[in-house]
C-alpha cells in the first residue's frame, strides 16, 4: 500500500452506539450508517434537501442536530466514492478494521436501524496501541461518520504497509497530563463550537436553563420585540421576589457588544433589578467599563464565560436545555 504525499481518503464509519453493530459490519463485508424513516435518499441529493427530510421526519430536533444528521447522511451518499479506505473500530478487541469501499450506496431496512449501507473489503486491522496520541485523539473524535486528517490517514496507512514497526509506548506521566490537558482545550473550543452554531432562540433558551439549574425559574421573551429583555430570572418565577435578574442575549460571533449596547440595556432598569448580559462576541473594553460604573450590579458574561457556567451546571440541565448542547462525560485514568 503506497503511502504517497497525498493518501486516499479515509473515512471512520462507527459500528453503531457502542460498537453493537460490529459483528455485521465485519462478517457481511460492510458498513451501513441510519435514519431508516427517511426512506432511499437517491445519490446526489442535496444537503439542503436531506435536512428538509430529516426536519420533517423528526420536527423535535434542533437545527444544530438536524445539519449534524443530514451531514453525515450527505457525505454517506456522495463524498464516500468506491475505492475510498474505511475505519471502524471494535472496542473489545481495541483495534481498527480497515477496508476498502467495493460499492455505491444501498438501501435496505428489513434488518436493522442502520440500512444505508455501502459493502466493503476489511484488509487490515490497525491495533489501537500501535497509534500516536494525536491520531487516537483523532479517531476519539464522537461522530458516526468523518474523514480522517491526512496525517491521521498516513499514519494507519504506514501501519498497514508494515512501513513503521512503532508500538507507541505507555504515556509518560508528563504525557499524559498534557494530553489530558489538550483534550480539555479541544473540548471547551467543540463546546463553543456547538453553542455558536445554535441560533438566537436556541442560545437564549440554552442561557435559560442555565440559570434554572442554577436554581432560579426564568420567563423567556417570545419572538419579536422585547424592551431588551430575553429573559426574566427570579425565585418565584415572577420578579416579585428579589433577586430579579435580567438578561439580555445577543448572538453575533463577530461583534462585540459597545458602551452603547450596555447604555441601552440598563435604560428603564428598575433600581433592585440585576443585570446580565451575554455576548457570543465579547465585549469592548468601553462596554466593561460601561458595566462597572452601571448603578445596578451588571455582569457581562462572553462565550468562554458561558462554557464555563454550562460545564459547572451541566448535571442539573435539564432534558430540553441539554437537547440544545448533548455533552457526554470523559472519564480519564487518574495517577
């Protein structure tokens, strides 16, 4: 297997939620990704048009969910070409199977959820010990379906051509903090990711649960006009009883929020009232100042402050605030 400057793309397709479909995927040569109730989805469909069928089919999901699922439907379809190399990995035996994609996408539901399924050659199988850190990082990445990075795809390909004799050794102590340490990092940067594909209901609703797990009941504005209020937070649920918060949300990614903006938030303000506003974009060093000189107590919270808040209440989300950020937990070895 030539591992020349630019390899064939290698694509993850896991073997279902905990790996329980891959018995089938290795015994019956294949691959197969879900979302049966939609039917055949011919090739060359579009994105736009597989998540307007997955909208339809599943009105509860969100509109980060929806272009997650049809995204993985599309490149299942389209981007996935034969010839193409594929992973999957089977976690009771702790190794990869790489094969080779033989066919065009088929339909077929009479067996199992997963009935979107193109066949494959399995080839090689790559042990999970035989792999740098970064390219288990890689492949620890929690999506069905993804593509490999190129240095991540030279990496198993060598292995397979029996061009490196590496055994990765056990992670020093020092190792495996800064892994761990990188993890954390590429996790709260997943986390904002996430937070900034929401749209504006769906991030002020998230802020909103946030504040309940906090132990407040909140009234969220409906769509339209608000007076600078998205959300009201108190004991009772009705401002009577103190503290009543106020908060504003404003989801523009590459905007940060002025003196003006803050000015204009703490206008009408009754004077017991507390003020937070939350910006996606961060604040100017004028808006900051603006806050601290207000006459109610104001807090501007950004989008790092706001991962932090979501990750310290997570347990106590409850089920609609954590359908808007699914977070899954990390259990890492301890010293």
């Amino acid at each position: 297997m030539s591992t020349q400057m630019n390899p064939p793309n290698v694509w993850m397709v896991r073997a279902g939620a905990g790996a329980v479909f891959i018995n089938r995927f290795l015994e019956e040569g294949q691959v197969a990704i879900g979302w049966n109730a939609l039917g055949p989805i011919r090739v060359g469909k579009s994105r736009q048009e597989i998540a307007d069928a997955v909208a339809a089919n599943w009105p509860n999901y969100k509109k980060g969910k929806i272009s997650i699922c049809a995204g993985q439907i599309f490149r299942f379809l389209n981007e996935i070409q034969i010839a193409d190399r594929v992973l999957t990995y089977d976690p009771g035996r702790r190794v990869y199977p790489l094969g080779t994609i033989q066919s065009e996408p088929s339909f077929d539901d009479s067996v199992d959820e997963l009935a979107r399924v193109r066949k494959v050659t399995w080839d090689a199988e790559i042990s999970r010990d035989d792999l740098s850190v970064p390219t288990k990082n890689t492949l620890g990445a929690i999506s069905t379906l993804f593509l490999l990075s190129d240095a991540a795809a030279k990496e198993i390909l060598a292995i397979e051509a029996g061009e490196t004799s590496q055994h990765a050794e056990p992670e020093s102590e020092l190792d495996t903090e800064a892994s761990l340490d990188a993890i954390r990092a590429q996790s709260r940067e997943l986390i904002k990711d996430r937070i900034n594909a929401l749209d504006a209901y769906d991030l002020q609703d998230l802020v909103a649960g946030v504040l309940r797990a906090m132990g407040y009941k909140t009234r969220v504005s409906a769509p339209g006009p608000d007076r600078g209020i998205d959300i009201m937070a108190s004991p009772d649920g009705f401002g009577f009883e103190q503290p009543r918060i106020i908060v504003e949300c404003k989801h523009r990614t590459r905007s940060a929020m002025g003196a003006q903006e803050i000015r204009t938030f703490l206008g009408g303000r009754h004077k017991d009232d507390k003020g937070l506003y939350v910006s996606t974009g961060g604040f100017t060093k004028d808006a900051r100042y603006e806050a601290e000189r207000a006459s109610i107590p104001t807090t501007l919270m950004d989008l790092d402050q706001l991962v932090d808040a979501v990750i310290e209440h997570y347990e106590k989300l409850d089920s609609d605030s954590r359908v808007l950020l699914p977070l899954a937990q990390l259990y890492w070895p301890a010293d």
